[in-house]
C-alpha cells in the first residue's frame, strides 16, 4: 500500500511539471501571435519547427537507461552513464553543426532567407536541450522526481518570462532566440548539477571511462529511434509543407489552425499510464473478456471528456479563435475545425493497446506507412486545394492508421469491433454534445463580442450537459468510482456496461 502510494504521488509529481511545461509552450505560442503579427509569428515557427530534428536526434538514447539502468551492477551503472552523456553530447553537436552549416539552405527552402541567423542561434539550444535530455530517465530512475520537476517548472517558467518579454517590449526574433540559448546552456549546467549531487546513489561518471557498451547501446537504441522518427515526421509534415509551399505568413495562420489542446493529451496520457499495466497483465493472463472490458470502460470514461470539449470547439471556433489569437489570425478557423475532426478518435491510446498484446513491430511498420499516405496526400492537396490541404491530408491519414490498428486489435483477439468499441454508448455522448451546443448556439446567436459569445455559451453548453448526460444515464459519480474499480481487475462490480 505504501509502494503504491508513493507511486501515485511521484506519478503526480512527474506529471504536473510536464503539465506546466506543456501549458507555457501553448502560452508561448498565443502570446507570440498575438504580439507578432502573422508573418513575424510564422518566421518564428519556421525556425521552432527544427525542434523536431531535437527530439528525432535524440537517438532513443535517453529511452536506453530505462532498461539498462536497473540491470546493471553498481560499478557499472557510473560507466553506462558516462557513456550516454558522451552519445548526447555528440548528438547535440551533430545537430548545432547541421543547423549552422545548413542554415542558408533551410532558411531558402522556406522562402525565408532572413531567418538564417536564428536557425543558427536554435541549434545551438536544441544541442544543449539533447545533451541534457539524460535527465528524464535519471531522475526517474533514481527516484529524484522533485529534480525532474525542478527542471520542467523552470523550462515553463523561461518560456512564459519570454512570453511576457516578448509581449511588453516587442522584442527581436535574434534576441528571442540568443535569450533560447543561454537558457538551453543554464539549464545544462543545473541538469549536469543536479546529477553530480546524486554521487552517493551513483557514484563517479567519467565520460571517457565509459564506453564498453556503447555499441550494444546503440544498437538497443536505434528501433526505438526509428520509430520516434516516424512518429514526429507525421506531426510535423503538414506544417513543413506549408512552409515549404506557402511561406511565413501562411505558417503562422496555418500553425494556429493545427494547435493543439493541450489538456486532452494529458487527460489521456494519464488514463493510460494507470490502465496499461493493467492490460498488459490481462493479455498476458489471456483473459480477453477483462482485456476488452477494461479498454470499453476506458472508451466510455474518456469520450464524456473528449467529445463534447470537441462539439464545443467546432460550434464556436469562429468565436474563440480570434478572442485567443486575434481577428489577424481568422483564416485559422478552417484548418482548425478539420483538425478537430481527428479529435474523437483520441479517446484512446492506440499504440498502448497494440503494446498491451505484444505487436510492438505493428506500431512502426503501421505508423510508416500512414507516413507515407501522408506525404502523398500533403503534396497533391496543397496543390490542389492549397492552404486548407494538409489539414485535410493529416486528418486522413490519421483516420486511416487508427483503423488499421483497429484491425489489427480485433484481429488478435479474435473479437468484433462493437465488442472492443461502445458504439451505443459513444453514440448517446454524441447525441448529447450535440444537443447541448445546439442550445448554446441558439441562445448566444445574436451576440456580436466574442468574449461575450464564449463566456455565456460555455457557461450554457457545459449546464445543459450535465444536465442532459444526467437524464441520458451516463453522467454519475459512480461511474468514477467503477472505472477505478475496473482499473484494478478489468471487470466493473457487476459486470454491466457503465
């Protein structure tokens, strides 16, 4: 009981400093357009979208120490990790070299030779960002979780202090970006501290000491590398597109449109950072009625978040968008409304179901190949149709790739879709969302201000909701009360669908 305790509370921990620095990123991203203006805002992202190529070259090596560290001796843990700050050091310097080598060339891609100088300066941050990213897992590992915290609340904190400075003085693109630097540099140096305070635990790191396993690191490193690398190429592609295609101006509208909510990415996380275990150990038992009742309970308990959030937001987008962002930024309405049709389907992790029944493979070769419909997809239709293309290609390809991992789910389990998925239920969640927004809509019609017009029609959507999941039968306390239930065997109290 105590384990589990602590457990949920370094959970809590981890999770709320990753909260703050998602939450200063979209920060960063509002109060940038607003104070920039289309083109500067676009000019600023085409230069922030190389912070892909961070997480891509990052090698899967951090991910290595999760599986090394607690297998090896003690003597050799200090060696292991000497030799994983040596590799990102050197991952870092590959990536400050390419950016500054390359950065005419980048920047002219873009049609944007100005930005050049600042590719340069962000090099040089994201070779301190990769050089440190040895934390995570360490302090994880070492159960130093209030470091871990201590270093996303501070990177929040920098990227909301540079909101503000931005948004009061109005300051250059060059000083944004050197500012980026000395921080990347700052926060090294206390990662690198906090590490050296952590002696007793790990002993001596000599980072030219280390190097016997380096080969087997690698190489343990390099599938999930590759799976990374197609995992964030998809993220990213639409946006390189427009970029490439369309240029700044169009980036920094189209860069709004594609923006995500963050709050939904870690309501889900969460949920399944509890449930995984779970149904790992269900598969692993082959109890596949508790496997599927488990993933239908977590169905349910995510679609009354996600779905009528998603409702709201495609009801109201002409109306928040430019509250948020500005009147300047009204072109985003559409490519966000397309990119909100991808939201429904986040009321699940996909990749931790394929996990949970052991096909890793599957998520690569899968996430490949949606890739590759994609890119194709992204350069016929932002020729075609331009702008609003990618946004379009994206949310196709997406739909496509979910299905084909929904295949493959059932398929292994030898089960029906509407025996994995709740279709009656997620239909009356629908249902529901939609009449709610449809009586916000009505009664907030004839007003003109936007603040007005958001205020009062959430105040009236979130009321007539509750009010209409309550008569429908699927909003109860006890609903929480049996997931958490489900949570620990799989199987609701009384085996009925909640």
């Amino acid at each position: 009981m105590i384990e589990t305790k602590r457990f949920g509370v370094e959970a809590g921990i981890v999770g709320s400093g990753r909260s703050i620095y998602i939450a200063s990123v979209f920060i960063l991203n509002i109060g940038l357009a607003r104070s920039m203006g289309r083109e500067v805002f676009g000019s600023f992202q085409q230069v922030f979208m190389f912070s892909a190529l961070f997480m891509v070259l990052t090698l899967g090596i951090p991910e290595t120490l999760y599986y090394f560290l607690p297998r090896l001796k003690d003597d050799e843990r200090s060696q292991f990790l000497g030799q994983t700050f040596l590799l990102l050091g050197a991952a870092g310097g590959f990536v400050a070299f390419i950016l500054w080598s390359g950065a005419s060339a980048f920047a002219h891609i873009q049609k944007n030779p100005s930005i050049a100088p600042q590719i340069r300066m962000f090099g040089l941050y994201g070779a301190f960002l990769i050089a440190s990213s040895f934390s995570d897992p360490v302090f994880i590992i070492y159960k130093k979780i209030r470091n871990l915290f201590l270093l996303s609340a501070v990177h929040g904190i920098f990227f909301v202090a540079l909101t503000v400075w931005q948004y009061t003085s109005q300051i250059s693109l060059d000083t944004l970006f050197k500012a980026m630097v000395v921080f990347g540099f700052c926060k090294y140096m206390l990662a690198v501290m906090l590490v050296r305070s952590m002696k007793a635990e790990i002993g001596p790191v000599s980072i030219f000491r280390g190097r016997s396993q380096l080969l087997l690191q690698l190489v343990f490193s390099m599938p999930v590398a590759l799976s990374n690398t197609v995992e964030i190429i998809s993220r990213w592609l639409d946006k390189y597109i427009v970029s490439i295609y369309l240029g700044p101006e169009a980036l920094g509208v189209f860069y709004v449109g594609a923006i995500e909510i963050p709050f939904i990415g870690v309501v889900v996380s969460s949920i399944y950072s509890v449930v995984s275990p779970v149904l790992n150990k269900l598969h692993h038992t082959n109890d596949t009625r508790g496997f599927v009742t488990l993933v239908s309970k977590t169905f349910k308990f995510t679609s009354k978040i996600i779905w009528p959030v998603f409702t709201y937001l495609i009801v109201f987008a002409d109306h928040l968008i430019p509250l948020v962002f500005k009147s300047d930024y009204i072109g985003a309405v559409m490519p966000f409304r397309v990119y909100l049709l991808m939201m429904p389907l986040r009321i699940a992790s996909y990749g931790a179901l394929i996990l949970a029944i052991g096909r890793p493979r599957i998520l690569f070769w899968s996430a490949f190949g949606a890739l590759g419909l994609n890119f194709i997809l992204n350069i016929v239709l932002v020729i075609k149709l331009g702008f609003i293309g990618p946004a379009i290609a994206t949310t196709i390809s997406t739909y496509f790739h979910v299905a084909l991992l929904l295949f493959i789910i059932t398929r292994e389990l030898k089960i029906r879709l509407d025996e994995l998925i709740p279709f009656g239920f997620l239909f009356s969640v629908g249902v529901t969302s939609g009449f709610a927004v449809l009586i916000a809509y009505a009664l907030t019609y004839s007003m003109a201000n936007d603040l007005t017009t958001v205020s009062t029609s959430f105040m009236i959507f979130a009321c007539a909701y509750l009010f209409l999941g309550t008569k429908a039968g699927f909003i109860r306390f006890a609903d929480f009360l049996e997931h958490l239930r489900g949570v620990d065997d799989g199987k609701g109290s009384d085996g009925k669908d909640g």
